[in-house]
C-alpha cells in the first residue's frame, strides 16, 4: 500500500487560511490503513481545524467532511462533485496521487493536500510502517529471495553486502535489518544461495523516475 | 448544577475505576460519560468535548495492570498522549487533557483529582475555543 502521514496543523491551516469553506475528502483505502486519511482521520481533522480556527485565528471556519473509497480513480471520484461545489476548496487526505487525480477531475476548484506521501510500504504490526517498494520499474526479486536490495539495502548494493553489516543490523542506523543479511538468510532456507553466483550489472534505472514521469499503456484495455 | 462561571470538566470515566458523587465534583460544572473501559476513548470524542465547550477533559482509567481487559488502560493512555499532541498542535494546550488510574473504592482520590484540575483551569484560563 501507499503510506502516508497527515500534515502538522500548522501546516495544513496556513493553506486552507485564505479559504472559508473546506471540504475535508478522505481515501478509503491506503491512507485509511496506515491512519493518515480516512474517515476517522477526517473527522478528527475535522475536530482540529475547527479548534485550532477558533483559537488562534479567532474565526470560525465551515468544515464539510466526506470519505470516498478511492481519490485515485475516475469511479469514484464522481461521489465527491456535489461536496466539491459547495465548499471553496478540497482538503484532500489522499496520495499525491489522489490529489493530483481530484485536481485533474475537478479543475475549478482548488485541491490542497493533507498529507505527506511517504512510500510503498507494509505495515509490519499495528502503527508500525515499512517501506518495501522504490517502484524502479525493473522487479528483481526472483533472484534475492523476496527482499528488495533497491529499497531496503540503504546503499542499493545488488551483489553482496558492504563491510559495514553488523549482528544483522545496518551501519547507517542500528534499527534497519541488513537486507543483506535477510536476503542470505532467506536464500538459504530456499536453497538457493547458488542465486548470488550470478554478477548483477549496475542498476539501469531508465525504467525507474531517471526518465521523466513514466506511462503504462495497456493496448487491449483501451475503448 | 452547571452554572457558567464555574470550571467546565468533562470526565470520561471506566465504571471499574470510579463511581460518581456529588462531592467530588465540587467546585465545577461537570459532564460525566460512562464506559465499560478506558480503551473506548477516542481522539474524536475527547476533541468534541472541547468543542463543547469544556476547560479541560479528565479520563479516570482502572490502576495498572488491574484493567480487566488487560490493555484498555494502557491504549487509552497511549490515545490521550496522542490527543494531547494535537491540542498543543491546535493552540488548546495539551495540558487540558489528562488521564488518571483511580481506584473506585477511593474516592478521595477522583476528588483531589478534580480539585488540582480546577486550579489548573483557573491557572490556564478558560478554553479558548469556547
């Protein structure tokens, strides 16, 4: 999933500011899982703004609150239009892609966002957050047993681990796994260490962002 | 019993840490919210009794380790620091916000409590989105 945290207060006031009535618009999918945007997180927002308005600006504000399932997809988008002509501005708790897809869909109106999108991640156990994925565009995983060296070796080395591994933990900061070390553990268990024999010539990262923002097209799903 | 210028407290209570009665709560215009555990307190529920209106929010949890879901007292308390966070973040002052284990056969205790809430109140001045 795609992980996020809200924005600080401060923040996300000093853009809504201008604005008299906002429509606070939750995701339900991702950012609902890791308790960034969905509906319980646009109330509590909710809450917030209207507090910290009264407080500090010494003014009220008119909050609307809707949760659609998904920001990033033209279905259910359309939930929101209504919502959207009545307030001044979109306070979006999506990604950056749900943002970008309401702004797209909805060009009138103006979209902030509430959230910071952090990366392709995991949740490891309640509250907890990991990325998993940098999204290069170029999957490697069939070889290192299911852990990705791109996103979880913090120096991206495809053929062995550096020297700086220690009791299974990373030099750059004792709480990262070696992905290293969880890459031969696992290819050992799987027996197929042997995998490690073949050279892995540097990354070429031309699928990866290194070209501009990519495109998939799909020939047959297109009407 | 509520009169405006006394303190508002809104006290989020489990019914296996505390009993109500008259004499704890004076000195301040009181809204009382039963539960079957301190772990039903939510971000949203404490942010909407400032809303209201309320100078400060108390929630009485059971004593350590006597919760009797095991970990009520411990996720309330973990949900109230977050809370708190949000309240300095807001400009209410975190300090609005506090979460006690009381026992419910002292309720000396609940009193000495509300009585140092009160003074805190006067201290802070009243809620300033009310």
């Amino acid at each position: 999933m795609i992980v996020g945290e809200q924005k600080p207060i401060k923040e996300i006031m000093e853009s809504v500011a201008p604005y008299k009535r906002v429509l606070i618009l939750g995701c339900g999918t991702c950012v609902k899982t890791c308790f960034a945007g969905g509906e319980d997180e646009v109330e509590v927002l909710a809450s917030a703004l209207r507090l910290a308005f009264k407080t500090k600006k010494q003014r009220s504000i008119e909050i609307e609150e809707l949760t659609i399932e998904r920001q990033c997809e033209n279905e259910f988008i359309q939930e929101a239009a209504a919502g959207i002509g009545r307030n001044d501005v979109v306070l979006s708790l999506a990604c950056g892609a749900g943002v970008q897809a309401m702004a797209e869909r909805f060009p009138a109106a103006p979209v902030l966002p509430g959230v910071n999108t952090t990366f392709i991640g995991i949740q490891d156990r309640p509250g907890i957050f990991s990325e998993r994925c940098s999204g290069c565009g170029d999957c490697g995983l069939a070889r290192f047993g299911g852990i990705c060296p791109v996103t979880r070796c913090s120096k991206k080395l495809l053929n062995g681990p550096c020297g700086g591994s220690q009791n299974g933990k990373c030099e750059v900061d004792p709480s990262i796994d070696c992905a290293w070390h969880l890459i031969i553990e696992r290819l050992t268990e799987l027996g197929q260490l042997d995998n490690l024999k073949t050279y892995i010539p540097p990354k070429n990262w031309q699928t990866s962002t290194s070209g501009g923002p990519r495109k998939l097209v799909r020939e047959d799903q297109i009407i | 019993m509520k009169t405006n210028n006394k303190p508002k407290i809104t006290l989020f209570y489990c019914i296996n840490a505390f009993m109500e009665s008259a004499p704890v709560f004076e000195g301040c215009s009181i809204k009382t919210i039963k539960m079957a555990c301190s772990s039903m307190t939510k971000d949203i529920f404490l942010l909407k009794a400032f809303e209201a209106g309320a100078d400060a929010v108390l929630v009485f949890a059971c004593p350590e380790k006597q919760c009797r879901y095991v970990e009520g007292g411990i996720r309330a308390r973990k949900r109230i620091e977050w809370t708190k966070h949000l309240l300095d973040e807001t400009g209410i002052d975190g300090r609005r916000l506090a979460i006690f284990n009381t026992d419910i056969k002292d309720p000396k205790a609940a009193g000495k409590i509300i009585r140092e809430t009160i003074e805190l109140i006067n201290e802070l001045g009243p809620n300033p989105a009310a």
